[in-house]
C-alpha cells in the first residue's frame, strides 16, 4: 500500500452521507483526493480516464447535497463513474474495475444501490430520470420513497435524438427534473453538429436570475476562458426573443453556464436547485475532460480510454501487436477503394477513431460524415446516400447498430438499398462486458429479405469482404469482423470480390464436417491439431456467408458426413439457425444427419478477457474439440472448471 496516494479526507469516506459532515473547504480538498486516487486505479486496471476526472467536483457536490441512494443519481453512458463508485462504498474493490468477477466499468444496478439505473450506450439518462421522477409522484417504491431524479448528460450525448424526446416529454409533464449537462466540448471524440456549435455559445440571459446570483454564475465570476466565450453568447442572445433558449423552449428553466470545477459555485447551485426547483430544470455546467492530469488533458481524446500506464509519465503499457488490428485492417482497406472510386463515403457515429474512419476522414474529408451519437440518423443518412447514387459505408460497432434496427429494416431493406454496413467489435469485447458485446447483428441482419451478410474469418478474409462490399450495389450488405488483432495471415496483393453466397473449404477430412462462420475458425483448426492425435481429422470449411448461404456446399458436407456442426460468435437465431432450416428445408434430417449448432449462450456474458468469455460460451478450441468427440461418441474429455 505505501504506493498507493496519500488521501486522508477520502479515508474517511465510506458511503455518501459521510460527506455531511465535512465542510465545504474540506470538500474541495476530499475533490483533489478523488482526483488522485481515480488516476492511480485506473493506472493499474486501464480504462475510462478522461470522463471520470472531468466530473470530481461534480461527482463531490452531488453527493455532498443530495441523499442517494434515495435519490437517484443517473449517469449518462457511465463512463465517467469512477469518482462515483470510489464514494459509493467501491474503493476497496476499485482495483478489480472491468476484471473478471470485479467491478463493472459502468453503472450496473445489480452492483450497488448507488446505481439505480445501468448504463453504457449514451442517450438515456433523462428518459430514466424522468421515469424515477414519475414513479416517485405515483408513489412507487413506498418503502423507501424515491427522492430527486438528477441525470448528468455530456454534450456528446445529448447529439442522440432519445435525450431530446425526453425532455420534450419532460417539459410537457412539468414534473421536478433535475438534468445536469456536462458540457467538455468532448464525448469519445469532439462533438459535431448544430447541437455541439449552440452549447459553445449559449449563455442564459433572463430566466432563473435569482439562482445565479446564488451560484455566483454571472459571467464576471466565471473563469477567463469561460468568461469571454460566455461574454460573445450573452451578446449573439441580444439579438434573441426572451426566453429563446432551446432548453426553455422544451419546457425546462437553464441555469448557466457554471463552472463544472468550482467547488463553491457547484455547491451553491445544487443547494438552491434542491431547495427551490418545482419543474424541470437543466444546469449547463462547462468541465474540461481530463481535468487535473496533464497526460490525458492534453490527449486528443481528453484521456478517454487507457490501458495501464505509468503515472509518473502518463506512457501506456501497451502490447507490441503482431499482426494488424481489424479496424485498420479495414480503415486502409476501404482508403484504397475510395482512391478508385469517388461515389464511397464513409459514416460513423462519434466513432471516427473507433472505427478507423479517422484515416479516411483526413484523407477525403468531404466523403466521411461524424454523425455524432445518432446512430439512427447515421443508418438513414446512408441510406439516402446510397438513393442518391453514392456507395455509402456505415462504420459501427456491433452494439450501437442495434440502436438503429428499425431504420436497417424500414429505411434500407426493404428499399432494397446498398448501404455498405461495416460491424467493428463483432463477438464478444471483454472488458466493457454484456453491454457492449456483439451477440446479435448476424440473427437481426441475416433475418431481412434481401439482405447480405459476411464475416471475416481472418483479416486477408476482411479486405476480399470489403471489396466486396464496394462493388454490391444490388441490397444493403454487412461484413463484420472482431475487436484486436488479426491471426497474422498473409494479406492480398490485389483482394478481388468474393462471389456472392460461396464459402470456401479449408481442410478435408472425412466423418464430421465443421462449417465455421467468423473467426472462431482459428480455434476450429486448433481444435482440429488436437483431434488429429486422437485419430479424428473432420472436413472444415469456412461458411463466409450468413445470407444468402452457400446451398451447395452445405448440401455437400452434409451428404458426405455423419455428423455437421456450424460454430458462430453470435446469439440463437443466427447463422446456424439459418443452416438448420436449411437442411429441415432439404429433408436432410431424414437421413440421419447428426447436427449440432455452437452459439453464444442465452445470457449476457459478464465482463472479463475475451478468453475467459469465449470459454463461459463454450466456444474455444477446447470446447470444439469437445463437442467433436461427444457428436462422434468418444470418450469426452472433462472440461475445465
């Protein structure tokens, strides 16, 4: 322990109400020993930085006024929740952050009675607040009684179109609604969009006057940086009606802009909110992501996400990869194709590092779109796109798709338009756990009429996949591929398309076939090494297609096997499902076709290495070889505890 920081106020902090009893210069200090001890853990354990230290002062007076868990705290996305979880009765367990059996990297309502509502996709802490703000004035929870709904949103955030049906609902309903709008100019990348552009100017002239005396939030007693952007605002809303802000006109009083690091502004304005709010109210509060640690302060991305590294310095312990990852793998494929082909374009919501556009943003700036968290609008944006006559690429994690099905459904399929979807982090991801794993995108796609669906087994299978896809101009088409590394295979010099429905067959063996879709196959051929020492060499084959299927091949290794088995990283419903039907379809089930479907289970896979969790859903080379032998009637090895 004699590394670990110095924090006597922190010390003796072990639940919220603890912060009672200190004063308010003493929460200042107990802020800076909040900072210091939220840079440590994520030192040791890697994660989101940035957010969490632009909000210690806030996550302090918060808890400093308000009674969680009576009253309900919600943390938009949740990334910034460390300083939260430190004084929510978590210190001792923070070093076990995003581990497997640890704690969770976001808010989880299972972990604490501090989170009253679970969060990791952006967008819905209002929606939740007001719900909670509901339940209260019907009487829900009588035992306990719910208290105020505060729900603290970045300005990232509130580019998703949820957070504004929220409040316009909110509004209508005038119930007691506190919103916090932590406004750092920065979600995981900087902001876009008119949204983005009127937060960086808005400054409240009218409502509210007597709350900002309290706050001392008039533009003298704000920081200099603050003060002459604040300054401009409050001129440019001269020349506006009264009461003209957006956030009036949705039914809410404004309340800014403070100083989100203030510690006496911040407490000041929460006490009088708390002792004098009826209806809604938004607090527009101006924080620096990062605040208060130079390495990630000065990070492009204010520090966002980190492995472990060396406080001292703020370097990086990262792993020498040895082979290329599968983003860039497919951010230098698709640059290669737009250099030839000036109809593809390029959309991303807020992810363009995530997804590697940022490659193809610098290079053609006017062909890739940052939507900002709308990926709803960035589905249909393609679409209208590709009626235009552009060959669109929509860059998205396998998770947020699933934020955009109706607009893939409506909007796309059955418009039959070639829209290009690129599914990044496919499979499960580790450490961000269930809610960002990508279970579901093969059986949502593979599903739609007319709708193409490829995964990559390996990364020179990603560029034949992405060429594909940009000579596809018949339908919508998806190609998704993993989260880290390649497996190290020798790429293309010259990627042709794939034929459209035709998987490929890897190895020939006789008794079994094993039809692989997606990356599993590298740990279908481990599984394949040790079965040959037990005398069992099984035909593999790499399916390439969900929809359409390669009917012939399937027929093929049917007819000349006693046994298949398909494998796949996605949920029941998918690609085997879509065999099954196949071979029911062909009545080769009559024949006694042994068949057997490896998918992930039907829970949500908590958090741990990618490993690990590949090993909860049974689906590593040992459970390969596993079911291989139970199909096949051999002596079934134990499996590992």
């Amino acid at each position: 322990m004699s590394d670990r920081p110095v924090t006597p106020l922190l010390d003796q902090v072990q639940v919220p109400a603890d912060l009672k009893r200190l004063s308010d210069s003493d929460l200042k200090r107990l802020a800076d020993e909040l900072r210091i001890e939220t840079v440590a853990v994520v030192s040791e354990t890697g994660g989101h930085l940035g957010a969490g230290l632009g909000v210690v002062e806030l996550t302090v007076a918060l808890h400093a006024v308000f009674d969680a868990p009576k009253d309900k705290i919600i943390w938009d996305v949740s990334h910034q929740c460390y300083p939260h979880k430190i004084l929510t009765g978590r210190r001792d367990r923070m070093r076990t952050l995003r581990m497997e059996n640890g704690l969770s990297g976001f808010t989880k309502r299972s972990e604490s009675p501090y989170d009253p509502f679970g969060a990791a996709h952006s967008s819905t802490s209002i929606s939740a607040a007001l719900g909670f703000a509901v339940a209260r004035d019907l009487g829900g929870t009588p035992e306990t009684g719910i208290g105020d709904a505060i729900a603290i949103i970045g300005d990232g955030a509130m580019s998703g179109g949820m957070a504004y049906e929220a409040m316009n609902n909110a509004g209508h309903l005038k119930k007691r609604l506190i919103v916090i709008l932590n406004d750092n100019e920065m979600s995981i990348a900087p902001p876009v969009g008119a949204m983005s552009t009127y937060l960086s100017r808005l400054y409240a002239g009218e409502p509210f006057q007597e709350l900002k005396a309290a706050a001392k939030g008039a533009v003298s007693f704000l920081p200099p940086p603050f003060r002459e952007g604040a300054q401009r605002a409050k001129e440019m809303l001269k020349h506006m009606t009264v009461g003209g802000t957006l956030f009036e006109e949705l039914g809410f009083s404004y309340l800014g802009p403070i100083d989100g690091h203030d510690m006496e502004q911040l407490l000041s304005v929460l006490r009088t909110v708390k002792a004098r709010a009826t209806g809604p109210i938004l607090i527009h509060a101006i924080t620096k992501k990062g605040k208060g640690y130079a390495p990630a302060e000065s990070a492009r991305d204010g520090g966002h996400a980190t492995a472990r590294f060396d406080v001292l310095t703020g370097k990086q312990a990262k792993a020498k990869s040895n082979a290329p990852s599968y983003t860039s793998v497919f951010a230098d494929a698709l640059l290669a194709h737009a250099a030839k082909d000036s109809r593809i374009c390029a959309v991303t919501a807020a992810m363009p590092d995530g997804t590697g556009l940022s490659k193809f943003m610098e290079r053609y700036a006017s062909r890739c779109f940052d939507v900002g968290i709308a990926e709803q609008h960035a589905v249909t944006f393609s679409a209208g796109l590709a009626a235009g006559g552009m060959r669109p690429f929509c860059a998205l994690y396998s998770t947020f798709l699933q934020r955009g099905y109706d607009q893939v459904v409506h909007d796309v399929a059955i418009q039959r338009l070639p829209v290009r979807f690129a599914i990044d982090r496919a499979g499960l991801v580790g450490a961000d756990g269930a809610t960002h794993a990508g279970s579901y995108d093969i059986a949502f796609l593979a599903n739609l009429p007319g709708f193409v669906v490829m995964a990559a087994a390996d990364e020179a299978e990603l560029v034949r996949m992405v060429a594909t896809a940009a000579q596809h101009d018949t339908g919508p088409i998806a190609f998704r591929f993993p989260r880290g590394e390649g497996v190290g295979v020798e790429m293309p010099a010259d990627p042709q398309p794939l034929e459209i429905g035709k998987g490929r067959m890897v190895q020939e063996g006789k008794g079994i076939a094993i039809l692989s879709f997606g990356t599993r196959l590298s740990e279908v051929m481990k599984a394949s090494e040790s079965l040959a020492a037990k005398g069992i060499t099984p035909t593999i084959a790499d399916a390439r297609f969900a929809k359409p299927l390669d009917r012939e091949m399937i027929l093929d290794l049917a007819s000349r096997h006693e046994a298949l088995i398909t494998i796949e990283e996605g949920a029941v419903g998918g690609f085997g499902s879509h065999v099954a039907q196949l071979l029911s379809d062909e009545g080769v089930f009559d024949a006694g076709l042994k068949f057997r479907s490896m998918v992930l289970p039907d829970i949500f896979i908590d958090q741990a290495g990618p490993k690990e969790m590949y090993a909860v859903a049974a689906l590593n080379a040992e459970d390969i070889e596993r079911k291989v032998l139970e199909v096949m009637g051999v002596g079934v090895m134990t499996r590992r505890a």
